[in-house]
C-alpha cells in the first residue's frame, strides 16, 4: 500500500498522478459533506457555502503543479488557499476528520489529519 520508492518513471505515471488527484478530490469531498450534514443540517447536497468551498478545493487540486510529489494540500508548502478558505477547509477538518477515520481508516488519511490539525 504505501509507496516509498521514488524517482522511477513508469509509464503509469500519469495515470498514478490522476489518480492521487481524485482521491485528494474524493476526500475533501466527504469530508466537506459530513461537515455540512452536522453544522449546517444539510440532508442532500451541501448547501452554498460549503458547495463553494468544495469548488474552490478542487479547482485547487486541478491547478496544482505539484500533485506527484506533495502530499495533500495541506502539507504544500505553496499554499494556495486563500487565507479565509485555509481557516474554513481547516475547520472542516477537524470536525469530519475523526469521523473520516471511522469509515477510512487508511495510513494515508491519518497523515493528512495529523498535518492538518498540526497546524
Ligand atoms: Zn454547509
């Protein structure tokens, strides 16, 4: 499962870097939902202010340029967020992030929570 060999180019490695881009999509996702589902009291969908930051993550995961090699968002050194959607997806986080745990508690999204309430 988790990958620790670097620096070999595979013809893959497109598709690896896709891959990593959607599942970065995908979380941000349902964490964003479980987040509106318990403060917002949404039941379907998200409502508008969350469905913008959902947006707005994912625009930020389509224009990164360091996809293969960073992460998650959390941990660029970049920082794209703006500083108020920084404060909002954090926020998110640490609410749907110990929930997350309990649906995918997988390697990868524990070093994603720990960075993020790091900071
Ligand atoms: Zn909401």
């Amino acid at each position: 499962m988790h990958e620790n060999k670097r620096g070999e180019m595979s013809s893959d490695r497109a598709e690896r870097i896709n891959n990593k881009r959607d599942r970065e999509k995908k979380v941000i996702g349902q964490m964003i939902a479980i987040y509106c589902r318990k403060k917002h009291g949404s039941r379907e969908g998200l409502c508008s202010d969350c469905r913008e930051i959902l947006e707005y993550a994912n625009a930020r995961v389509e224009d990164c340029p360091f996809m293969e090699t960073k992460t998650f968002c959390s941990d660029c050194k970049v920082h794209c967020y703006r500083e108020e959607m920084r404060r909002r997806i954090r926020e998110i986080m640490r609410c749907a992030g110990p929930r997350m745990l309990l649906y995918h508690p997988i390697l990868l999204l524990k070093h994603i929570l720990i960075s993020r309430m790091g900071k």
